[in-house]
C-alpha cells in the first residue's frame, strides 16, 4: 500500500481517532462527514481498493462502462448538501421505464391499464374485478408480502401482470415468505396505484401527477472514481483519514475504546460506527453469529449490441414468468454509443436456476430471444458478481438483525447502512438520511 496517497493514511504518525467508520460506501462517506462536522478526528477504513461501496463500476479494453446497477441520483438529495462538488460531475438524464410483462409484451412499468387490464377481454376483465372485489371482502388479514399485493390488486391480476413473479425475482425468495413490514414499507406503490381514483384517472388517461420536481442524474460516464475523489477530497480537508485496502482483521474491546488491527497496524478510537455487513463485523469483533442473515448474490452481465434491441425504454424490468434477469439498464441511451454499438448492463439475481455469469448469459440469451428482443449482434463485454447486494427479508429477518444489532451494541459498536443496518435501502438518498438520523446531525 502506498502511504504517499491522499487516501491513506500513515497509520504510525495517528494511531488515536475519536472515531473510526468502517467502510466507505455512501453510508461511511455520510457518517464520516456528519462526525467532522461534530468535531470528531475520524478514519474511514475500507477492505475494497475503492469509494462508493456498492457503487462498482468496470470499463472495457473497448471503453464501455459500466456498473452493477445503482447509477441514477437526484439533484435534490441530501447526499449533495454533504458533498455539493458531487453534483456538476452528474449528467442530466431523462430516464424511461419499461417492463416486459407475461403476454410478451414491453408495456408501462409498474402496470398497464391498456395491456394488462383491457387487453384481458371481456372475461378477463371479470375475472380481474371479481378477484379484486373478493381480496377487499375477504383478504383483509395480512401476513406476508403476497398477502399485501393481493389485497390491492387481487389473485388474478398479480399473476397476470407477473408482478408475483417479478416480486420472487426481486427478493429472492417466494411472495408468501417475504416480510409484511417490508411490503408495506416498499411497495406502497402498488395501493397508489390500485386505488380506485388512481385507476379512473389512468382509464381517463389524465395525468397521475405531476412531473418530478428534481432533476434525474447518472453517474458520469467514465465510472464513479471521479464522483468520489471529490467527495474524499472534501473530507480530507474536512480532516478526515482514510485507509482503503485496509485488510481489517480484529476489533477489541479496550478500557476506554476499541483496538483495530489492520493489515497495516494497529489503531485506537474511543467510538466505532460500521456500515460493513453485519456477519463480517461479528467475526472481527469475535462475537458469535446472532443467526443467519441472509443476502441476495448479484450477478451483473454487460453486453455491447449492434441491431434491432426491439424496446425504446432505457431501463426495462423482466415481469414475465421465465428468465432469471431481473432488469437490464441501456447505458448508450445516457452517455452514447461507443465503436457505434449500444452497451447495457442486465441484472440476475443468483439463485437456484442461474448461479454464475455463464448461466446467467445463457439465460439472457434464451430468454430474450424468445421474446423477439436484441435481434442482431449481442457480445458479452464482462461481469461482475456482487455478494451482500441486498439483504433478504424472509418473514422475521428483521427481527433477528435487531437482535444482532442490539448485541453489536452492547459491545459498544453503532452498526447502520444498508449493510450494517440490514436495511433495504433503495437510495443514496434514503442511505443518507438514515446515517443522519442515526448519528444525530443534519
Ligand atoms: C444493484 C443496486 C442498484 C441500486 N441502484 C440505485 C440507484 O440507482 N440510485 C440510488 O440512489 N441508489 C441505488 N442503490 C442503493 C444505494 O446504492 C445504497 O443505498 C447505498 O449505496 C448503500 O450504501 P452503504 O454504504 O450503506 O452500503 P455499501 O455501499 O454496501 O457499503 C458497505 C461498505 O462496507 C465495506 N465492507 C464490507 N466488508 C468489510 C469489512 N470486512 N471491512 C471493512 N469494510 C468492509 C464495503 O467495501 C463497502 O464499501 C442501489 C443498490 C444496489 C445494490
């Protein structure tokens, strides 16, 4: 490791902190910049070579970029009043979503009125209102996520939409084991949109709501190192270290803190705030495994494409009943073609069927050419696999990260982020506002 880099810091000269944060993705980033404001001397300490967490990038021999999924932000998030020099390395964006849906078609996400309401026919559309009408009578009691989607939208039109499908996809695991609590808290989109005003309003073709009042930003093009060499020039200056490569290795309990042995040495900090997966930091603080918690592989697939891609959304979802990906992202619709060919990235979540790149591009290949999508020259670029994606909310995966947190506590150690928290967070910006929260600073 060289101890020259900005990035570094040399261990021997500061070995005292106030308080260390472990892992620099946006939670890490967020905390460290919250505690300099607090006064507090931090290091910020890392296993991966770079910032940003999650936020992975990988650029071709030929020059196509691309990540493993999370590159759409906003101009209104809080992540910028912590790192305003973020904002002008952003680009603009105009993003449209599609899905595939079961009939075969690239329709409206998240659901069509027209395409999977109407298109039913007239026996469709009673069997549609009549599971409906049974759901509302009859389903009240509640138990898991399918419970939840059923009640609002009725057993006939989740099948038929493949949001049940997509639904399994998504957390990896079946409707009925998925967590209530998750479902309410995020896919609340699903009650807003099978509200009844909602539905005439769509039959009417009037308008949902208004346009976004932000402005939709991606990542730049040449990945996300730019993006966070700002943000750690700024803590930097703010008098924040960092150590990356770090190769932690143990956390112990000392009398008026804790002592973290890294690859390079040891350091000493009075407070411990980690964002790293809740498993890795039982093991380096030798604390037994609460219980399992588990975490979504993902396996991120990226193509270049000269030909008839057959869609012109740039984002689309795999709702139908077959096919391991999940959704597939057109960087060229963003940044432009590179050696005249499209490039995105497709999404498959591991699991039983699909569990490495190959299977995955099989998959992929099969899938969409039975649904008469990429019709031309398709060239897998690359990969990247993601482990601890997301975490997996089967039903009581909530309760039993609070009770490993808890512990984490009682030994002194604050553990929060997606990683950390066992949080499904979908945004930076929702990373953002909870680290806030968490750390009692705006
Ligand atoms: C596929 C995908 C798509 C997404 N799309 C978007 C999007 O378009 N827009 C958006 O705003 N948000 C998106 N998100 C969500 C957003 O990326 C997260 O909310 C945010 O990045 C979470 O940051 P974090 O710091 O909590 O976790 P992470 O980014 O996972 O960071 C955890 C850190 O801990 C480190 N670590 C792990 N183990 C150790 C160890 N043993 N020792 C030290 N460090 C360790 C890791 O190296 C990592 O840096 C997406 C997320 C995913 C997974």
């Amino acid at each position: 490791m060289d101890d020259a880099s900005p990035q570094v810091v040399p261990i021997s000269k500061f070995p005292h902190f106030d308080a260390v944060v472990l892992g620099a993705g946006i939670s890490g980033l967020v905390a460290a910049s919250v505690l300099a404001k607090q006064g507090e001397r931090t290091l910020v300490i890392d296993d991966y070579e770079h910032v940003g967490g999650n936020h992975m990038d990988w650029t071709s021999r030929d020059g196509y970029t691309f990540d493993v999924g999370s590159l759409i932000f906003q101009d209104d998030s809080p992540l910028l009043r912590h790192f305003p020099e973020l904002l002008p390395h952003y680009l603009p964006i105009a993003p449209t979503w599609g899905r595939l849906n079961p009939q075969r078609k690239i329709t409206e996400y998240p659901i069509s009125v027209r395409d999977d309401i109407l298109a039913a026919g007239p026996i469709g559309l009673m069997r549609i209102s009549f599971s409906v009408l049974y759901a509302r009578l009859f389903c009240k009691k509640m138990g898991n996520a399918r419970d939840f989607a059923r009640y609002w939208i009725g057993d006939y039109l989740l099948r038929r939409s493949g949001l049940e499908t997509y639904m399994k996809r998504f957390y990896g695991i079946a409707p009925e084991k998925i967590d209530l609590d998750l479902a309410r808290k995020r896919m609340g989109w699903i009650s807003e949109h099978a509200s009844i005003g909602t539905l005439i309003k769509k039959l009417m073709r009037s308008r949902m709501a208004a346009g976004p009042a932000n402005r939709q930003l991606a990542r730049p093009r040449q990945g996300f190192a730019i993006l966070y060499d700002a943000a750690v020039e700024r803590l930097t200056s703010a008098g924040v270290s960092l150590r990356l490569s770090a190769g932690t290795r143990k956390i112990e309990r000392t009398n008026d803190g804790f002592e973290i042995t890294l690859d390079g040495g040891v350091v000493l900090t009075r407070r411990v705030i980690s964002t790293i997966p809740i498993p890795a930091l039982e093991r380096l603080c030798g604390l037994p495994a609460q219980t399992a918690l588990n975490t979504i592989t993902l396996i991120s697939l990226y193509f270049s494409f000269a030909g008839e891609r057959g869609f012109s959304q740039s984002i689309i979802y795999n709702f139908s009943h077959d096919g391991a990906w999940k959704r597939l992202t057109v960087y060229s619709d963003f940044y432009g073609r590179v050696n005249g060919r499209e490039y995105f990235a497709v999404e498959v979540i591991a699991g039983d069927h699909v569990s490495s790149v190959d299977q995955g591009e099989e998959d992929f290949r099969r899938h969409t050419q039975a649904n008469g999508l990429f019709n031309g020259d398709l060239v897998l670029e690359g990969s990247q696999v993601l482990e601890s994606a997301y975490p997996i909310y089967s039903k009581g995966a909530a309760q039993h990260a609070a009770q490993a947190i808890e512990a984490l506590r009682a030994f002194g150690i604050e553990s929060i982020g997606r990683q950390g928290g066992f949080n499904y967070q979908p945004t930076a910006r929702v990373s953002t506002i909870e680290v806030e929260a968490a750390l009692g600073k705006n």
